[in-house]
C-alpha cells in the first residue's frame, strides 16, 4: 500500500528479501523479493498490478491520475527536486 488510494501487488515470487514484514517500509530501489516461476512457467517472471481504490488499472494509460498531496519532509524534497529539473533544462 502506497497511500489510502494506491497498491502495488506482485506474484510469482521465490522468496522475499531477508528481514522483511508485513507493513516494513522501503525505499525506492530497495530488493524486496527475489523473481520465480509457478505453474507451468518455462522461466521465472514478475506478476506486477497497480491498484486504484482497490481496482486494477494499467499504470501506461494516460488516464490514470492519482491526487497525491505531500507536506512536511516529503514536499520539501519534491521542490528540491523540481529545481533540479529547473537548473537541468537552462542552457
């Protein structure tokens, strides 16, 4: 679960990284599981969905917008991050 709105799911999963729970928090980055293969698979492979208010949606739509309101440390580096965007594109 990312916010009260958005989820991940994923499947298909030989084992999850070591030390991690339910509700632990990660980073962006950070192994959180290791691929496998089930069924019938001729390989290992990934399952991944994203959910909106409990719905599947295709992350590649355009459409597919999610309100996300940041304050705090959060909002602080957003805008760090948005003029570092802004200093990349001057010539």
């Amino acid at each position: 679960s990312h916010n009260a709105r958005v989820a991940t799911a994923y499947a298909h999963l030989s084992k999850f990284a070591p030390g991690l729970r339910p509700g632990s928090r990660v980073q962006n980055g950070q192994v959180i599981a290791y691929i496998g293969a089930s069924g019938l698979a001729t390989g290992n492979h990934l399952y991944y969905e994203v959910l909106v208010d409990k719905k599947q949606v295709d992350p590649l739509r355009p459409d597919v917008m999610v309100q996300v309101n940041l304050d705090g440390s959060s909002l602080d580096r957003f805008r760090t991050y948005v003029a570092q965007l802004g200093q990349a594109e001057r010539p």
